[in-house]
C-alpha cells in the first residue's frame, strides 16, 4: 500500500499540481484584473527558460516538446477555425494540428534522451518544423479529399456534441494518454508524468478554445509542466540509483557528511539474489532489487536507505543506537520475507499476493535478506570502521543461514583505521574466506 501511495504521489506532483492550478487560475475569470499582466508574459518565461535548460541539460525532448507546444499555440491564434463549413481551410488545419499535436507528445515520449547538438537531435527537429508546412499543404484545394478523412467519423454511433475535435483527433489524445500511463505505471520515470500531464493540459488548451478558453495559457501550463519534470528527472538521475530509485551514491556522501559520532549503519543483503542471478541471468536479479528496493524504504522507519553498489542496500541510522533500530530493521526482514515474487516465462518477475494469483507455469522466487548492523563507538571509530563491522556482519547472518539481524562488533584499534577517514565503499567480496 505504501508503494502504491508513492507511486501515485509521484503520478500527481508536480504535473498534476500544475495542471489542478492552471484549470483553478487561467480559465476564463480564474485570475482578477491585476494578475494579468503577469500572466501575458507567462508563455515568454517559460520557453526562454525551458529552451536554455533544455539545452544546459542536453534534452532535446524538451525543447522540441516546447516547439511543438509554440507550433500549435499560434497556428490556433493565427488561423482559428471559424463558423464555417467543415471543410474550410481553417478547420482542416484545425483537424490537422488536433490529430498532430498528441502523436508529436507521444513519439517525443518514446525516443531516447538525445542533446540536440548530436546528429539524432538535429535530425529530429526538421522533422517537427516540417509538419507546419504538411498541414498548409493539407489545406488546399487539391488535397480536399485527405482533409476530409481526417474529419470523418470513426464510429457515427459516438456522440461527439459535446467537443469540436474530430473522432480520429480524440483517438490520438486518448492513445497518448494510455500509452504514456502505462509507460509511467511501468518504469515510474517522472518525464512520463511530466509527458502525461502535457497532453492533458493541450487536449484542455484545444478543447477549451471553442469556450473562450486562452489556449495560450494552458499550452504554457504544458511546458512548464515538462520544464518542471526535467528538473525533477535530473535531480532524481543525479542523487537516485538508476535501477532501484533508490538515493545513490551522490545522496550517501550529504548524509554521512552530518552524521556526527552517534549513529547505527546497517547494510542488507538479498540472501537469494546471486542464486537467481545465476540460475535466470542477470534481468532476473536486476528486477527482483527493483521489487525489494521500496519496500525496504517503506519498512526502514526513521533509516534513510542508500545503494551504493553490488547487491546491498546501505541503511543509515542517525543519532540512534543499535538497540534502538532493531524494530525498523526486523520490519525489513518481515516485509521482505512475506513478499511473494514469481517469474513468469524467461526475465519477467511480478508480484503475487491478494488478487494476483500465481499460474501453473510460474517459479517462485522466494526471497529473505541477512543484515549486518553496527553501531558508531564515538569519536574513535571511523566510518570505515563501521561499515566493515556491519558487512562483516552481515556475512556472518549468510553464513548462518540468512534472513536474520547479526550486530557487528566496531575495533576499537585506531591503528587499524584506514587511511580515508571519511569512509569508502566496502565490497561484500573483502569478508569472503
């Protein structure tokens, strides 16, 4: 449950927010009278800053996103359909930039992270600055009978009263919108959150125009929706593991820089994980970490959990005693202990439990973890120290047959420290016989 609430927390901020916020304030008389200056010059600050982050952060994702936003924002403001026959010029490239504008969010969502000074970016832009000139193609005379399929009815049983967009423009938004979730609810990467809410905040600016709406206003919702998830995604690459989500590395070093002399460290090893690594290959291995990995969080309490490196998560305690964690840690243990995993086919593991129920054909996955745990001895034991306690430790609660706590006794000998008083990674291989 509480990986089920994390996971919609991070559905929801910040691009649900932004767009909760813009339907509040910019809709028609959302804003009084002196709020609108600012709000006029709302779309500039968002693209000049999306386009120079984009571009400092080497993401051309964002930046064409944001060509595309601009495309559609002023081909609505120059050309509006107006009250005319469907088939006017207006209301092709209407129907044009409606089916073109979620397919362009969709295939940006999909391509891999490119800097646009790279040959991929470079190709990509023409490909976005050309659809403008496909749709004036569109409207004229000669092209009369595509511009009339892209109006067409795909069901003449569905009502459609209630919007002005073609049934094949309202496809488009609603296949986005699936597939970008189901990517979302897949790999949890804020960029399709971000990607997500865009689409939602543009179906709005294009839906909304035939009601007075600005489609400017919502269309800069949009960007700053992406412009605020690439720096959530940066951050999170940056400071988070990028196969569990956990904090990495980056996020270790701050939090043992304020540790003071008091603290508990725990390091926790998945007892099965290199069996199953050997026996199914190394995807297996990969997303039973990606499985236990927020659990493990869920479970820690007050201990914040890094991944360093390797196969163990590194749990730190601080201003605790050992004694004081043992409630949070005999929680991980349970919690991981009572997860069900099977894998199903070749590399495919998923969770079982309340409705989900196990097939024939699938392996269980049984899974416990051994930790090793030590406590600071002050001033005179250096993180080093404690670190090797701990996974010395914790090879001690394998060697006994796993899914226990073992507490590790910190030397007391500061000839013996290592020379890196500030600490280092340890690998599980220094304890092995």
């Amino acid at each position: 449950m509480s990986s089920l609430k994390k996971s919609l927390f991070d559905f929801l901020v910040p691009g649900g927010l932004i767009f909760l916020a813009a339907m509040a304030l910019l809709r028609p008389h959302g804003l009084p009278p002196w709020v609108q200056g600012p709000v006029h010059a709302f779309p500039f600050v968002v693209l000049a800053f999306g386009l120079f982050f984009g571009w400092y952060l080497s993401s051309s994702r964002l930046i064409l996103s944001l060509i595309v936003l601009s495309v559609a924002d002023r081909g609505l403001a120059l050309l509006p359909p107006a009250d005319q026959p469907g088939e006017s010029a207006h209301h092709v490239m209407f129907s044009a930039l409606a089916l073109l504008l979620p397919l362009n969010l969709m295939a940006l969502s999909l391509i891999k992270e490119e800097a646009m000074s790279s040959w991929r970016g470079a190709v990509r832009l023409p490909l976005v600055l050309i659809q403008p000139v496909l749709v004036l193609w569109l409207a004229q005379p000669g092209q009369a009978w595509i511009a009339h399929s892209l109006q067409q009815p795909l069901l003449p049983v569905l009502n459609t009263s209630w919007t002005a967009l073609p049934q094949l423009a309202l496809l488009a938004f609603s296949g986005a919108v699936c597939l970008i979730g189901i990517r979302f609810a897949l790999n949890r990467n804020p960029l399709d959150s971000g990607i997500f809410w865009t689409v939602i905040a543009s179906f709005v600016a294009v839906q909304g125009f035939h009601h007075g709406w600005m489609p400017t206003n919502f269309f800069s919702a949009a960007g700053l929706i992406l412009f605020v998830t690439l720096l959530q995604a940066s951050h999170q690459e940056i400071y988070r593991d990028e196969l569990t989500g956990v904090p990495g590395k980056v996020a270790y070093d701050q939090a043992v820089a304020g540790l003071g002399n008091k603290y508990v460290l725990a390091v926790v090893g998945i007892d099965q994980l290199k069996q199953y690594g050997n026996q199914h290959g190394k995807s297996v291995s990969e997303q039973i970490l990606r499985q236990i990995a927020p659990k493990i969080m869920a479970a820690a309490g007050v201990g914040k959990v890094h991944r360093l490196a390797g196969e163990e998560f590194t749990v730190l305690f601080p201003k605790k005693s050992a004694t004081e964690t043992l409630v949070d840690l005999g929680a991980i243990r349970k919690v991981v202990e009572e997860t069900q995993l099977y894998l199903r086919g070749r590399d495919r593991v998923w969770e079982g439990g309340g409705a989900a129920r196990a097939k024939s054909r699938d392996v269980a996955l049984p899974a416990t973890v051994s930790i090793g745990v030590a406590e600071s001895g002050g001033a005179r034991s250096s993180l080093a120290l404690v670190t090797k306690a701990a996974y010395r430790a914790l090879y001690e609660a394998k060697g006994e047959g796993g899914n226990r706590v073992k507490r590790g006794a910190v030397s007391a000998d500061v000839h013996k420290v290592l020379s890196d008083a500030t600490g280092r990674i340890v690998a599980y291989s220094e304890f092995e016989p």
